[in-house]
C-alpha cells in the first residue's frame, strides 16, 4: 500500500509515536503483529490494535474502490438521469430548478420569518411520495425538525391537494389507476419520517446516526433539516467552533446525498448584515456556510408578493420567480399585471407579515 | 528515516540487523551516520560487510544535485500551457494554466468557481483532447452542466460523449479520504489513466477547503499538518506528472473587511498564481463576474478582468 503514516485517520499522539519509530509508509506497518507494534512504538496494546484494524480495513476491495474508483463524466450523465428531481407544484420555480429539487444535492433555502420555508419544505415531503408513473419519485421523507414548527393538519391538506391532483392527471391507465388506489392520504402520512431536535448536540447525533437509518430504509429520497439555523444561533460562544461543527455538517450531509441518493434540504434563517451604513439581508451563520450547500434558494418578500431567487447553482442560471402559498400548498402566482418599476425598485425586508399561510392567498 | 529491515539490501540480514539494534541503531540514518570501524568494534560484524552495505544504503538513498542548466532544460521541454477556453481568464493567467504548478481559484460563495473548472475541464477534454481528473468534494459536480457546455461548442453527438469520457470525476468528502486518493493517483491512478490513450493534463479539486476547514483551528493539533501534506501531495503530482493543478478555495474576510482567501498563511504557498473572483455588486442577478490576480510569479498582481462566467460561449 502507498498511503503514507501521517495521512492515515489515527488519533494525532498515536501517529507522532509512529513517525518517531521510523514508520513511514502503511506497508511497513502491515505485517507487525500488535504485540511487536506494542513494543517498538510505544503505544498500548489496545491502540496498537485499533491501528492494525483499520489497516486492514483500509485495504478492503470495497474502501479501495471507493478512493480510487473514477467515474467518467459520461457514466455521471447516466446516473444523474436516472436519480431526478423532487418537483415543487410551482412550475415556474421547478423550471428555475431544472425539474425540481435535484436528488443527490443539497439545496438551502433561506428566508425571512412567515415567507415559506416550512411550507415548502412540507410540500416537498408530500410530493416526493408521488408515483413514479405520475412523473414523481414514489420516495418516502425523512423531516427533521429543530423548531417545532411541522404541523401535520397543514401536511394533512397537502396530501389531499395532491392526491386530487394526481386523480386529475390519471388517464385509463392501468398502472395509474392501481398507483391511485394506494396513494392516500393516511399513506403519504406514514411515508413521513419525523425527528423533533432540541439542540446542536441532537442534531449532529442524529445526522451521524443518519447512515445506518437510510440504509435500513433504501426507499427514502428526502431528507429535511427545518431549520438548521436555529440549533446554532443560540448558546453559542465560540463562533469558530461553530463553524467548524457546521462544515463538517455539511460535509457529512453531502456524503448521505450523493451516496444514499437523496436531496438534502436545510432550511435557514436571515440576518442583518450592516456595512457602509446600509442593512441588508443576508443568509444567517456566516459566510463560509454559503459554500456548504451545492444549491441555495432565497425566498424574500418584495411588497406583497412572495418571490424565490436562485442564488447559487452549479448547474442553473439565476432566476427569480413569484410563487404563493394557498390552501393546497405551494403553488404558482397567478398572472397579474407587472408592478410599475417605481413601486418594485426597493424591496421591503421588514414586511412584517404575519405568518397565517392557511389564510393568505385563497386561490 | 527508513528503517532498516532483512532484504533492503544485499548482505542485510535478520542477525545483521540484530547486532545493530542491539547497538541502538535502527534505522538508515542512524547506520550511515555512524562510522563502520567503530561498529565493527562493538557489534560482531566484519567491517568489509559493513562498508559494503553502508556504500550500497547511500547509493539508493541519496538525493543528488542537478545542474540549473539541465533543470531549465527539462522545464522548457515538458512544461505545456493549457487554455482555459475564456480569453480574458487566459490573459490574467499570462495565456493559461502552467502544467507542473498549483493554481488557485477563491471566492464567495456562487462567485463562480466551479463553472470556471467546468469550463476549463470541457476545454481540455474537447479542445485539447486530454485526459482530465475532478476531484468533487462538494457534490457540485453536475454533468448535465458539461454536456450543457459541450453541446454549445460542438453539435456532434459522438464528439460529446467522446469529450465527456475523457473528464473523470472521483468524489470524496473527507481529508483522508482526499489524501487516499491523491496518493492512489500518484502511485499507480495516473499512469494507468495514461495508457488507456490521452495523457493527463490537469487534475482540478473543488474544493480544498471544504475538507480542510472543519479540521484547522481551536484545540485540533493535526489540521496544520494535513494541510501541508495535501499542498505536498498536489505539488508533487503537478511536479512528477506534468499535471496542472486547479484548485477551489472559499475566502475569509480580512482586519479591514477586504476579501482574501481561506486557509491561511501556510496553504498561499502552496498555489504558484491565485485569482479571486468576485460578483459585481449592484448588478442584480447579472452573469457578469470579475476576476482579480491575486499571487503571481510572471505577472503584476491586482489585474482586474470582467467576465461573463455564463459559458455558452
């Protein structure tokens, strides 16, 4: 084996004994036996086995493939093909997206207070579980919640919207029908997984314990962090721990999406950024958390009309589009006449909308 | 510092070494920084075999020094300059990426970064016909994106998916993992990526500092040091190989608010020419993006380029 002493994932104090011993290569290690190991570097007996086994974990067929097996960009192509998107039911934000909400990304939607976060987000929960003959994924979601704030009575009337959706789009087809028959409203709660979260420590428990979970359940294709805000802004002292422990999050988040095929969706919140004596807006927990995600939507207000830009994508333009909140959830605006430009040039970041998503809207 | 085993060379044997450890001496270093007649004092060795072997250990494990005339030499030879396929970007990097450097690319996030190496990956593999590996760290890598660029340089079918195969994406999302692979690739990944026909040209990881950051600072001791070993891995890759290395970085914000790179004071060594890239403010959702010369060997440093980072073009 090539892998040299120090780039291998051991406890720092056992690498330096190691080095000092004159190890310098993995295969200079391989045929020690603990005992001998024990002796000429100094360590204890239980170290010197950990060290061993992970040796030889290391060179297991699959570990190996997995550092060394290339794709070709070609092969990519095929794979992103066959994994899709999670559609919205706005279709002019799953234009923006590119058919949705890509599966194997992550993708962050900020936003201030009452503008939708957790709408869309439920929505998404429900519409991953569309049949596959309707054009959507027939997953199921994983949602965790750190505030609180998923209602099941709001997910309730969204499955209903759904469900009438689909009934609409049903031709005589007989695996429609029969998809039809078993997409009910009791079925698309119980394809829900829900995780309440009451602090930082839960949350980065629970994304550790995430793998095994999405192993033992092959069929989920979401997963919703809502929000991943909110843990961290509070109690925090240390910013750069708190930094620290975020990219690493989001580093484990983008493993679980690409090697589990799943979307990740994190919610977040806005903060205030003031500079040269203007305020403005910004997505919260600073700005290396900007680069976490491969994707980030901004919801915003501009008077009163709710409007998503796409800010960062690797594989779409910017764009921004008006959506709205009805009673079936998560839909386009209807068309209406274009504001006059003197009245859309600033927008309001203190609309203080109130946060009735039931009541707005009723289409 | 090697250490001294049965069979490292001829005359070195399991009772040979035994004598010497006995001695305290275990390992090259320790042997050839001795003197022989001393040894064969101490320990039961003859001191012909001692001198033999010791005149053998040197023979393998010296480093020799080269002349500068050769070194230039050779630099003029097999040094390339790859296009990155936009002119402006070429301009500041004084006509493209140099094959057997580091260059690196920072900014904020949805600055652009990635598109540039999507960019200069189609260029390679298309324009160039080259082998180019990606290393993706942050599940940006979207080969839709790709096809989306080649299908507006070429509109044959077959030229596409000839370029597309030639671009090989390896993804990992940890520092060790990152450093498995890169030792992999140094070993044994690129020759054999070389003689499947088309050698490789450039190596692109994006990003750097999405595995590195969690691990540097507060009370880690090992992020410092894992750092170093990616920055020696690239270089020796981009050195051995004749490789360009393009690299992606996030950026931190200086004492007086100014944008520079992450990372910090040990990692700027590492890349040979940085360029910041940076969004026009006030432009809205434009496409537009400015580059900026960072760190450069061959050019003034502050040169500014505007580009349309929307590569349909």
């Amino acid at each position: 084996m090539h892998r040299t002493v120090p780039s291998l994932p051991l406890a720092p104090s056992v690498k330096v004994k190691l080095i000092n011993a004159g190890f310098q290569v993995a295969s200079d290690l391989i045929d020690m036996r603990p005992l001998q190991l024990c002796k000429e570097v100094g360590i204890s007996q239980q170290e010197a086995v950990e060290v061993l086994q992970m040796l030889r974990d290391d060179g297991q067929p699959h570990q190996q493939r997995a550092a060394t097996e290339s794709l070709t960009a070609l092969d990519l192509l095929h794979q992103e093909q066959a994994l899709g998107s999670i559609v919205t039911f706005c279709s002019a934000l799953d234009d923006a997206l590119g058919g949705g909400l890509p599966v194997g990304k992550t993708t962050e939607i900020c936003g201030a207070p009452g503008v939708g976060k957790t709408q869309l987000c439920m929505q998404l929960a429900v519409d991953v579980q569309i049949p596959v003959c309707f054009g959507g994924l027939g997953g199921k979601a994983l949602y965790i919640d750190t505030e609180g704030s998923f209602l099941v009575q709001r997910v309730a009337d969204m499955a209903e919207a759904a469900v009438q959706h689909c009934t609409l789009l049903a031709e005589d087809t007989e695996k429609k029908i029969q998809a039809l028959e078993e997409l009910t409203v009791e079925k698309i709660l119980s394809n829900i997984f829900l995780v309440r979260c009451h602090d930082y420590v839960e949350l980065l428990a629970e994304v550790y314990l995430l793998p095994d979970f999405l192993s033992e359940h092959p069929e989920v294709r979401l997963v919703v962090i809502d929000s991943i805000a909110f843990p961290f802004r509070h109690d925090f002292e240390d910013l750069s721990q708190r930094t620290r422990l975020l990219n690493g999050l989001a580093q484990q988040l983008i493993q679980l999406a690409t090697q589990h095929s799943v979307a990740v969706v994190l919610t977040n919140q806005m903060t205030t950024r003031v500079s040269n004596g203007q305020s403005k807006l910004v997505p919260a927990l600073g700005e290396s958390w900007g680069h976490a995600a491969t994707q980030r939507l901004i919801l915003h207000w501009e008077g009163l009309r709710r409007l998503a830009s796409l800010y960062k994508s690797p594989s779409q333009m910017e764009a921004t589009i008006q959506y709205q909140i009805t009673v079936q959830g998560f839909r386009d605006a209807p068309d209406e006449p274009r504001p006059t430009p003197a009245t859309s040039a600033v927008s309001s970041p203190s609309g203080n909308h109130s946060k009735h998503p039931r009541m707005e809207d009723r289409s | 510092m090697v250490i001294l085993r049965e069979g490292i060379c001829p005359g070195v044997n399991e009772e040979f070494i035994k004598a010497l450890q006995s001695e305290d001496i275990k390992t090259v270093e320790d042997f050839v920084s001795c003197n022989p007649e001393e040894l064969a004092q101490k320990c039961s060795l003859s001191y012909k075999a001692l001198v033999a072997v010791r005149r053998v250990l040197l023979a393998q494990y010296t480093a020799f020094p080269v002349s500068g005339a050769d070194l230039y030499e050779e630099l003029l030879s097999s040094t390339a300059i790859l296009s990155t396929g936009n002119p402006s970007l070429d301009k500041l990097l004084d006509s493209g990426l140099y094959t057997g450097e580091i260059t690196e690319l920072a900014g904020s996030p949805g600055s652009g970064k990635t598109q540039v190496c999507f960019s200069v990956a189609v260029n390679i593999s298309h324009q160039l016909k080259q082998t180019v590996f990606y290393i993706d760290t942050k599940g940006g890598m979207c080969a839709n994106r790709l096809l989306q660029m080649l299908q507006s340089k070429t509109p044959n079918m077959e030229e596409q998916m000839e370029a597309l195969q030639k671009i090989k994406v390896l993804r990992v999302f940890d520092v060790f993992s990152l450093l498995a692979c890169l030792q992999n690739l140094r070993s044994n990944g690129l020759q054999k990526a070389s003689v499947g026909g088309g050698s490789v040209k450039a190596l692109m990881v994006d990003s750097v500092s999405a595995v590195l950051s969690s691990m540097l600072g507060g009370k880690q001791n090992e992020g410092m040091s894992l750092l170093m070993q990616v920055a020696g891995e690239l270089k020796m890759i981009a050195k051995d190989f004749n490789i360009a290395v393009l690299v992606t970085n996030h950026v931190t914000k200086d004492g007086n608010g100014h944008l520079k790179a992450g990372l910090g004071q040990s990692w700027s060594h590492g890349p040979r020419t940085r360029v910041l890239l940076q969004r026009i403010e006030g432009a809205g959702t434009s496409s537009l993006r400015t580059a900026t010369l960072t760190k450069s060997s061959r050019q003034i440093t502050g040169f500014e380029e505007r580009n349309d980072l929307i590569m349909d073009k």
